[in-house]
C-alpha cells in the first residue's frame, strides 16, 4: 500500500474577505506542481463564505462538480432552471458537461456558510448538463461508512460520469474499521472533515487528506470523534 499525505496546513490559501479558502490541489492562484490532482480528482476546495455573500453567475463545462455544505445553506440557481437550499445532511451534484452557468450564495445574512466543493475529471466528454441533490442523512449510519456516490444512477447517494464511489463516516472514538476497494485500480483519497484517525501508522487530524493506492483494503482506527469524506477514484484520465 502506498500514501500521500496532504496536512491541513499545508494546503493553499485565498482570503478574499468574503470568502475565506483551503485548496488541496492547484485552484486559482495557488499552484504547486506537485499538487495538481489525485488521480482524476481535481479541486478539492474548503470554502468559509461571509453572510449573504457568494459567486455570481459564472461558467463550467466538462467537470462532475459536487457540493457538501458543513454549515449553513448555500442558494444555488443555474441556467438549466434549478434553485435550490441545501444545507448540512445533503450532497449536491452538477454534470457541466457541454456547458452550464450557475451561481452560489450564502442564504443567509448573518450566519457563515461552510461547504465542501470537489471537483472530477469525468470519462464522458460533452454530455448534457444536469443537476441533482439527495438527502443523505437519510441513508446516514453512525460508526459505519455509508455511500453517498457512485457510477450508477439507481445506488444510494447520487450519481456521476465516472467510475468513483464516495463514502462518508461520523465514527466515536476507539472504532476499528476496515475498507475495501469497489475498483483496485482505482486510488482512495480521505479527507478528515474532523476528528483524528489513524491509518497505516500515520495519525490524520482534523483537515488533513491522505491519498491510498495499490491496494485492495486497509484498517483504520478512530482515535477521536471524527468526520471523514472518503472518495475512491481512478488514477489515470
């Protein structure tokens, strides 16, 4: 089994006032060759957006675009007609495919907006726009790792142009879990919302990411209270 260890803080940083941002990988004006992507997971962006403030109408294409809140409720609108409220408890999912503009915004005045925004190179070039959101806590499980993504439309979770399942984790501290690859060629990247685990002797704390490839499965221990996004994706694009 190999890893790659990305700490908290070592990602980039952009503070705009109104947005305060942690890149994982290269994003806007953070670039680090090193740090261009984990396979075909390309932005993974930890976003603290200022009351009643957000990103006016802009564009994408060809990127599965999937959005996390933390905290608070993002106001989402986009060309193919959708708004939207999401907050904590859902996971939302936009395939810009030809093309799409959409706007993000903090609902709310007087409140933070905290939210996950990640990034995949899809294996389908220029299909046809689309956007959806599921309501996860709905299929949460306490101390087991439950999907919240996957290939197939018809799974738990929802579902993207790429051969990648996402899990996530809310475990109590001195849990021992197991995970098994659903494609051992793919890579597995963590990304420890918070709380501290263990793997592979490695202690992970709140923020930090890991990367795991050629290997079919490995254990974890829960060493805190913890929240963690695990994204399974192909390494070669």
């Amino acid at each position: 089994m190999k890893t790659v260890i990305h700490r908290a803080e070592t990602r980039g940083a952009a503070n705009f006032g109104w947005l305060d941002a942690r890149h994982t990988f290269s994003f806007g004006r953070y670039y680090n060759p090193d740090r261009m992507s984990f396979g075909v997971l390309r932005v993974l962006n930890d976003d603290r957006i200022a009351g009643g403030a957000g990103f006016p109408t802009h564009p994408h294409d060809n990127m599965e675009i999937v959005t996390i809140p933390l905290e608070g409720a993002l106001e989402h609108k986009d060309s193919m007609g959708n708004t939207a409220v999401i907050e904590k408890g859902k996971v939302q999912v936009m395939s810009a495919g030809t093309g799409v503009q959409h706007s993000e915004y903090n609902k709310n005045e007087n409140e933070e907006l905290k939210l996950l925004q990640i990034w995949m190179i899809p294996n389908k070039q220029n299909v046809t726009p689309r956007y959806d959101e599921v309501a996860i806590s709905e299929i949460a499980v306490e101390n087991e790792l439950y999907q919240i993504l996957s290939p197939n439309p018809d799974d738990d979770g929802v579902w993207v142009h790429q051969n990648s399942w996402w899990h996530m984790i809310q475990t109590t501290k001195d849990s021992h879990l197991t995970y098994k690859f659903k494609d051992e060629t793919n890579g597995l990247y963590i990304f420890l919302i918070k709380g501290s685990m263990t793997i592979d002797g490695e202690q992970l704390s709140t923020r930090d990411g890991i990367g795991i490839y050629q290997t079919s499965s490995f254990d974890f221990n829960i060493t805190q209270d913890s929240e963690a996004l695990f994204m399974e994706v192909p390494l070669k694009f």
